[in-house]
C-alpha cells in the first residue's frame, strides 16, 4: 500500500500532481540541497552536515543577507534541478526573503515538478498533509497582503483629504526657484549652468520658470502679417491636358 509521502515499489517517492495540489504523483529524483547564511564570516558547515546527512546528492550555499535578492547559488540551483527531484533546506527563512518571497520559490519548483522539504519545520510538499500545510501558508500570505493594500489605500485616501501631495516631492522648490532667479540676475550664469548647478534638466527648469522661454509670436499677428503680403503674381503650373490625352489614347493593334 502506497501513499502521499511513502515510497512506491520501486522506491519512488509520491508528490503532488499540478492538477490537484493535494494529490500523489510519482516522483524518483534526486535530493538537492540548498543553504544561506548572512555574512562571509559565518560558517556553512552546520547546513552542510544536515543536508549531507538528509541524504542530498548536491548542494548550493549562497553567503548573503536575507533582503539580498542576488543570490546566484540559488539560481545555479533552480536551473540544476529536474523533475522528481526534491529541494531540501534546514530551514525555511534559508530559503525565503519573506514568506512571500519563500511561497514564490516554492511555487515554481512545484510548477516544475520538484518537490521541497524543510528540515526543521518538518514540512514536506511531497506529502498531501505538508503540501496543504503550505497552502495554508500561502493563504495567509495573501490575506497580509491584502490588508496591506487595504490600509494604504485608506491612507492615502486620508492623506489626499488633508490636501497632503502625494507622490514624487517636485525636482524644483521655492528655494531652488528663489535661488534660479538670483542667479538669472546674474550674467555670468546661463540656463544651462543653473539647471546644471541644480541638479535638474533644462526643461525641469524651464517647467518651474515659464517666464524663462523664449517669446512665441502671437497666432494672430502672424496669420495678420500673411494677409498683409502681395498677392503672388508668379504664373501658374503649365496645364497638363495635352499629356493626358496622350496616356488615354489607344495603341493601334499589331497588323
């Protein structure tokens, strides 16, 4: 008799299928491990041993911090396994960013037919019981989220009531402005010198001082000054009627 989690008769191990999240699908890969550590100065060799002696055929260590999203062992690792074999880590914040971050990874192994263990938390997605243990997990995940989207709305929401500005604070305040019109007065500064000065492109500067662009004619004076010219007194096109009798007379036909 065989199960979710138990070998089958030929020492395969049973894994979820991606039709059903909590149903047994044959697996008979191999275990691969993984593990993290913060800094260069700790040391590997405790996750080593415990995924040694889990049984792991391989294993790719990364030493960075947890919010570090370079990570290139875990990436050689994704690329590494194949489908039925089983990730294997000591724990699951060695593997995660956040629970987020951690349901992601875990989400595509699964989509790739790999399996996931997690030594200290016992949880294993290759079973039906630890494979609903981490929908659960998942469910969680995005009911923070959503109530993290729901109460930044709601501030802002308050925020803009306030008459708050939200969004990016602008590249030009009162005192840059203050400070680009002193320097103006100035003829040893030029346009591009003050937007260089500031730290902003020309158009940011001449956005924040529209008095600064160069005079536009006015619409109307222009199309009064057309009306003023003399009339054109060149002859016109030759006509082309000649021509196009020609093109629209017939080829006699070939004797």
């Amino acid at each position: 008799m065989t199960g979710p989690g138990m070998p089958t008769a030929s020492g395969a191990v049973m894994l979820s299928s991606p039709d059903d999240p909590l149903a047994a699908a044959p697996i008979a890969g191999v275990l691969v491990g993984y593990g993290r550590v913060s800094t260069r100065e700790q040391n590997l060799a405790r996750q080593q041993t415990a995924l040694t002696a889990a049984g792991c055929k391989r294993c790719f260590f990364d030493k960075a911090t947890g919010k570090n999203t370079d990570r290139p062992e875990l990436a050689k690792m994704l690329d590494y396994v194949r489908p039925g074999d089983v990730l294997v880590v000591v724990s699951l914040d060695r593997l995660g960013r956040s629970l987020e971050d951690l349901i992601g990874i875990v989400g595509q192994l699964k989509r790739h037919g790999v399996g996931f263990q997690s030594l200290h938390e016992k949880l294993d997605t290759t079973t039906a019981g630890g494979m609903f243990v981490f929908h659960v997990f998942a469910a969680l995940a995005e009911f923070v989220r959503t109530i993290i989207v729901a109460n930044t709305n709601e501030g802002l929401a308050a925020a803009r009531a306030r008459g708050q500005r939200l969004g990016r604070p602008p590249a030009m305040t009162p005192e840059k402005i203050a400070y680009a019109m002193q320097l103006l007065n100035e003829p040893d500064h030029s346009i591009s010198s003050i937007a260089k000065l500031l730290k902003v492109s020309r158009s940011t500067l001449y956005k924040a001082l529209p008095e600064l662009l160069p005079n536009q004619p006015d619409p109307a004076s222009v199309e009064a000054r057309v009306t003023e010219l003399p009339p054109d007194s060149r002859p016109g096109p030759p006509s082309l009627d000649q021509h196009d009798q020609l093109l629209t007379q017939r080829r006699p036909a070939d004797a």
